[in-house]
C-alpha cells in the first residue's frame, strides 16, 4: 500500500486525515501539501503545518459567507475544524494536564467552534446537550458532558416511523467533531437520529476538567441515556424517537466502551469497531515481553525503575513516548507503574455476559493496537458463549476493505456494513428508486 510517510505512526495519523476528505473534512490538494511539508516524527512540525492549514481553510470560509454561498463556507467550516483538531492531535497530553502546553485547550475549543459554524450550515439539525455528572457522585462536583442531538433533515426520515436513535461515544483520542463524518453523517442521510457524546477522559471534558477515564463507562452511558430520554420528553416539538431502536456504537477504545455500555437493557444493538479486550493487551509491541510480565505477576521491581524503562523506550520511539503521555493522562496515572495499574482495569473479562442485545463486532488485520485473535476473536467467542444468539463477526484482512485500526481509509465500506446490520436489527426496509428520466 502507497505510503505518505515512511513511519508508522505519522503515515496512519496522516490517511487517518485524508479519510475525512470524501465526508467534507478535508480537501485533497490542501491535505497533500500540508503532507510534503511535514517532517516525519516531528511532533511540533506536524502541529504547525495543519494549523496553517487550518487557517487558510477558516479564511476561506469567511469569503464564502461574504458571498453567500452556503455550502462552500459549511465545507470549509468542517475542514478548518477538523485541522485544528488533528494539530493539536500531536501535542503532548502530560504538558497538557500540567499547563505547560496550552494549545491543545485553545485548538481543540478552536475546532469546535468551527464544527458549529460547519453544523449549522447543513440541512440536518443540531441540538448541543450538556449531561451533568459529577465524579464523585456528589453533588458537589457536577460538571456537564458535551453531547449532540444530530436530527435528519425531514425528507430523510421514513414516513409513519419514529427514528432510530444511534449513540455514538468516542474513543481513547478522538473527539465527537472528528467521529461525526464517519458514522453520523452518513446516519442522517439514512433517516437514524444521532446522540455524540464525551466523558470523562475524553475530548474537550479532559482538556478543560482534566478528568480522567473510568473503567465501567455503563455508568456512563446510563446517564446520557437518562438525560437524552428525558430531553426528548420534554421536547415535544423534536420528532418521536423510537424507544425500541436505540444503538450503541465506538471504534477502537470506544468499541471496548460501547460494549460496556450496552449491558443497559435499553441498547437494542451494539456495534463495537476494533475494540481491545484488554487494554493490557496493546502493550505488545511497545514493551518488551519480559517487562510486561513481570509486571502482570507483581514483580518487586522498583515503581522508579518502570518510569527508566518509559523513559528509555520513548526517547528510543517516538511513537512510544506520545502514546504513553496520552496515556497517562486519560487515565489519571501518576507514574509508568500506576498507568500500569490503571491500563489492568480497562477489561471486558466478567462482563459480556451482561451484553444481551444484538452485537456487530469487527477486526481489523493490519491494527498498530490489537491483532483480532486476542480482541475480536475473544470477544466474539465469549459473547457466544453466554449465550447471545445475535452477534455478527466481521474482520477486514486487506486495507481498502477495512484492515487498518478503526476502518481508516474505508469508512465508505464500514458504513456500508454497520447500516445495513442495523437497518437489519431494527426491521428497516430500504427499496432504491431510481429518479424520474427527464
């Protein structure tokens, strides 16, 4: 497969990007020389390049409203945005956490006021929900969890029917601007409403809160699905959502979250893209071996001498250094041994067997994070196993038909599996008709 850098790392991060250019998230031309500028492995090179990007695209998009031209300005809002989401992708989530690097907060609030310009210029509508939830489960803490009611235009919704109503949650280092041109927008064309959401540890609440991950994220999906429900309850002006036809979805970490989620009886289908079983697990590969199980077995090796070994394996990888930092601050971990700890916890062991509804779940040969064998492979078999007579396996071996971690580079093909699983599910009956010969 062609290469856009010669590492790893940059080359899955930059068609990651380029992913987005077929669904508005960016253009070829503007992509490919931001690409010939960018130094492989240079963290700040890449942050620089796309936020220039980023600028020129927001500049367009300011002409285009001058003009009037509605559909050029959403499409360059959209672009704009998702370049300053991706610059400030590199940055380094420690220096975040700590105020050393304040861009990440200040881009990253950038793209989301450049999403909604984008958002507000379709033809569909937008709701932002804020969820309180507070981490202690006191009062005394309540922040809100950003979310966004995506509604299908009217000619999209099917005659006679409520909506099908899809959560989508985000993953490990996504936001939910970036993952509304994957499954959301190609769900409003479809007629489902769409529900993105943010936790703890994720997106904009980690940058501003700077609150971490939690393990058991059922808690909190149940309490954006209360929220949600009791939203609509009292919108009676918003278009009936069907109660029965409510989906859970993620890819990557947020598949593992989205099949943690759907042990609430009111997820009628769950669709995990990718996910790990164990987060332990994507360790192969970064750590040696040796290390890795000395640690699971409670060595006595030193806590200070896990942070040598971090250190040392980062300066060596730079690869390894960002995904570490990343890490450690989504997680909350103090030190290399206590995100060792932490990354224990984030397992699937014990609980798919409360995972009842009916489940797509994929694989992808080529991941960087988790070979199918020990993430969708288990999963599948375990959830079969407690007895769910509903789940769909499907693992993509060659990279234009879904291989690579998280369906990048083929979200067009993913689409086209995942809606028709669930139009499926729901009893959705789609017919093609061909438009009236002129």
């Amino acid at each position: 497969m062609f290469r856009l850098f010669k590492s790893d790392f940059f080359n899955f991060e930059a068609l990651r990007l380029l992913s987005f250019t077929a669904h508005e998230g960016g253009e070829v031309a503007e992509f490919m020389a931001a690409v010939g500028q960018i130094t492989d492995l240079d963290l700040e090179s890449w942050y620089m390049v796309w936020i220039e990007a980023a600028s020129k695209a927001e500049e367009l998009a300011r002409e285009a409203e001058l003009s009037g031209n509605r559909v050029a300005a959403r499409r360059a809002f959209f672009r704009a945005s998702n370049y300053q989401r991706a610059a400030q992708f590199m940055l380094d989530g420690r220096k975040a956490a700590t105020g050393q690097d304040p861009r990440m907060l200040y881009d990253s609030e950038a793209a989301i006021s450049n999403f909604w310009r984008a958002v507000n210029l379709m033809d569909s509508s937008v709701r932002k929900l804020e969820v309180p939830y507070s981490p202690s489960g006191s009062d005394d803490d309540i922040i809100k969890l950003p979310a966004y009611l995506h509604l299908p235009h009217p000619s999209r919704r099917r005659a006679g029917t409520h909506l099908p109503l899809l959560f989508n949650t985000v993953g490990a280092d996504a936001t939910q601007e970036e993952i509304f041109y994957i499954l959301p927008m190609t769900a409003l064309e479809l007629g489902y409403a769409v529900l993105t959401f943010e936790g703890p540890g994720q997106g904009i609440v980690i940058r501003r809160h700077n609150i971490p991950f939690r393990p058991d994220w059922e808690i909190i999906v149940s309490t954006v699905i209360d929220f949600t429900l009791a939203y609509l309850d009292s919108h009676p002006e918003l278009p009936p959502i069907d109660r029965d036809r409510l989906a859970l979805a993620g890819s990557s970490m947020g598949g593992y979250l989205s099949l943690r989620g759907a042990a609430d009886a009111r997820i009628k289908a769950c669709v995990a893209i990718d996910p790990f079983y164990r987060m332990w697990d994507m360790l192969k590969g970064r750590v040696p071996d040796s290390a890795a199980q000395a640690f699971a077995v409670d060595s006595v090796v030193p806590e200070s001498a896990w942070d040598g070994l971090s250190a040392v394996l980062g300066w060596w990888n730079v690869q390894t250094r960002w995904e570490s930092g990343l890490t450690s601050w989504m997680l909350g971990a103090t030190s290399t041994a206590d995100m060792f700890r932490r990354m224990q916890t984030y397992t699937l062991e014990g609980h798919l067997a409360r995972v009842q509804c009916p489940v797509f779940v994929t694989g992808a040969r080529f991941s960087l994070y988790c070979q199918p064998e020990v993430s969708t492979e288990r999963i599948y078999s375990e959830l079969i196993g407690h007895g769910n007579k509903n789940v769909v396996k499907w693992i993509a071996e060659d990279p234009g038909q879904g291989g690579l971690q998280s369906k990048v580079g083929a979200f067009t093909v993913l689409n086209q599996k995942i809606f028709a699983w669930l139009d499926g599910v729901f009893g959705i009956d789609r017919k093609i008709q061909a438009n009236n010969e002129v």
